[in-house]
C-alpha cells in the first residue's frame, strides 16, 4: 500500500520545506524591521510577510489532509499533481503579499481552486468507496466505461 | 484497509468542508467591518468572528490527527461518530462566538470532551495494540468478554 | 501495517497532550493576567506565553506529518525516538519561553535540528521507495550492507 502513496509522500515533504522556507522568510523580517518577539506588529512591510507565512500555516494542515484522503480514496497521481500546482500558487502568493497585499489576490485565488479540486477528488474517491462498500456499485469505473469503451 | 476508514475519511472532509466555511466567513467580516489584510485588529465584532475562525484552525490539525488515530486503532465507527459531535460543537461554537464572547464557553467546553473522549479512545487503541503486540495480550477484547459472554 | 506504527501512534498521542497542557497554560494566564478573549495583547509575561503556544500549534501539523512519513518509509523506532526528543524540546522551548524571549533560543534550535532530521529521514525512505519502485534499487539497504555484511 505504502507503494501506491509514494508520490503524495514525495509532496507531503516538498511542502513541509515549503513552510520551513516561509518560516525563514520571517525570520529574515524580523530581523530586517527589528520586530522582536513576542511582537508580531511592525512596519506594513514585516506585517505582510507575517501574515503570509500565518496563512499558508493555517492551511497547511488542511491541504495534507485533504492530500492524502484525494491520494488514498481517489488517485495518488491525481493528488500529486494537485499537490505540486497547490505548492507553487502558494510560493506565488508568499512572493506576491510580501510585494503588496494587492499582489496576494491572484495566486491565493488559483490556490483556492487547486484545494477545491482536491475536496471535489476526495469526496467523489470517498463516495464511490462507500459506493462499493454499501451498495456494491463502483460508479467511478461505470463512469469511465462510458468514455472508454 | 482503506474500507474500514472511509466513514473517517467521509468525517474529514466534512471538517475540511467546515473551515472552508469559518474562512468566508472571516472574508465576509473584512469586507462588513472594513478590515483589510495584513491587519488583524478592529471592532471587538470583527475580532471574535477572526479569533473564532483562528481558534478552530488551530484545533483542526489535533482534531484530524486524534480522529484518525483512534478510527484507526480504536473504532472507526466510534471515532465518525465523535468526529461528526465535534464538528457540531465547533459549528455552534463559532455561531456562539460571531455573537458575543460569552456565546463560545458552552459549546468550547463540548467540543472538548468530545476531544478528550477521542484522545481517551486512541489512547485505549494504541496501549491494546501494544498489548497485544509485546505481551500477547488483548484486554478489551478480554473486557467485552466480561460483558457479553 | 498498524503494528509496524503501533509506537509512532504512541508519539501522536503523547503530541496531542502536550498541546492540550500548552492550551490550558494560555487559559490560566489569561485568568492571572486579566487578559480576556478576543484580546490577545496584555503585558510581556502574557504575550509570551500566548506567542509559545502560537508557535508550537504553527509547528505541531508539520511535526505530525513528518512523523508520519518518516515512520512510514523510513523506520518507526527512529521516528518515535526523535518525536519523542521533538516534544521534550517543545517543553523546554515553552517553558524557556515562559520565563523570558531569550530563553526559547537553545530549545527552539534544539527542536528545530531534529525536525530537519525526521525531514532527512524522511527524504531518504521516500526517495529509497520511489528507487525501490522506478529503477528496482534499494540503495539503503546496499547502504547498510556497506557496513554490516
């Protein structure tokens, strides 16, 4: 089984050096405006920079979750994919909020679509797995007989 | 092995599903009471709906990990339940919370025994794995005996 | 599969616990402190301890999912022992921080070297796996052969 998720653990851990990069990006900011901690309020420049790195934190856990259920119910090259372009929209929008908040808006939005994806995979993998379980209908493979057949 | 898990992997997605709806909400509360990002302070009706949506990302990434430790090495039917309890309790907290600081502390402190019970089923899972495991030993099947034999 | 990861659930546990007992320090100093919520600002003493537990939930989503991967492709004794040695640095690093900001630095930087170490390990089991599974070579078990045969 630990086969088949290679890929989303190859993701899972480019993204976690993702956070670490952002982390450090912080740092670099406090040091840059002399926000020292426990202050988390400064000049707007070191403010965007801290909020960034707070939201990508908050989503973190999130976007793992909702990784690994698409790439365990649905399909680890599906969620592998989605996972990279999430990562980038991501370093797009870490990039672009530390310029101006204005240049937040476009990758953050592209990033919301990835994630979108990734609940809409899920959920279909989840539903046909319940699917088979409970009913013994495998409505993804009747689905793409349609097309492939 | 993925069967015996799809009912928490259906619970995780709901929970996914429910911090996409405390982000908008937060987004909504910017735009009403003219908050824009980086900022994070404003009226105290701004601050309870951001500190009601921080609170519960915050504890999303413990509840996700305890749900699937305990589906995992407990119950997975007992663990959707709960998972499905605190999800609830999270919702009426954060209805609780947008309306006055007071409105939180009742369903907080449900959610919380909702996530006490699951850290105790987990803990009860992993220590009968364990058991079983290095001592040869299966005590919760040796105590349903005690009951339904 | 769950009794090769019977201990790193084990770590999960003890993980989610400390971060309950963090939790609980914020309440009581928000009591001693007279800081009630939504505020989130107050005297230095409280500031640091609400920044403590902020940070250890930042990193705990990060830390879970590193554990896991480590212990999953790579060895789940080595990723219990450092997740062990992980959280046994977060408490120092509260405690430290507690008291004073400069006292988080050595326990911060303790913490933070074994993450990039189950990171490493990480890596090194997912990358063994994908060789394992791509190009048919195990180079980590070549690599113990080295020294062992």
């Amino acid at each position: 089984m630990l086969d088949e998720v290679v890929c989303v653990a190859a993701v899972t851990i480019l993204g976690v050096l993702e956070q670490a990069y952002f982390s450090l990006q912080v740092i670099y900011a406090r040091r840059k405006y002399s926000v020292s901690p426990p202050c988390t309020t400064g000049p707007p420049e070191f403010e965007r920079v801290f909020r960034a790195q707070a939201n990508c934190s908050e989503y973190f856990p999130i976007f793992i979750t909702i990784l690994w259920v698409s790439g365990l119910f649905f399909s680890s090259a599906a969620a592998s994919v989605c996972g990279l372009l999430y990562l980038y929209g991501r370093y797009l929008y870490f990039q672009g909020y530390s310029a101006s908040a204005q240049g937040r808006l476009a990758p953050l939005y592209f990033s919301a679509k990835v994630l979108w994806l990734l609940i809409g995979l899920s959920a279909l993998g989840v539903l046909n797995s319940m699917g088979q379980l409970y009913l013994g209908l495998d409505f993804l493979q009747q689905l793409s007989g349609l097309f492939f057949d």
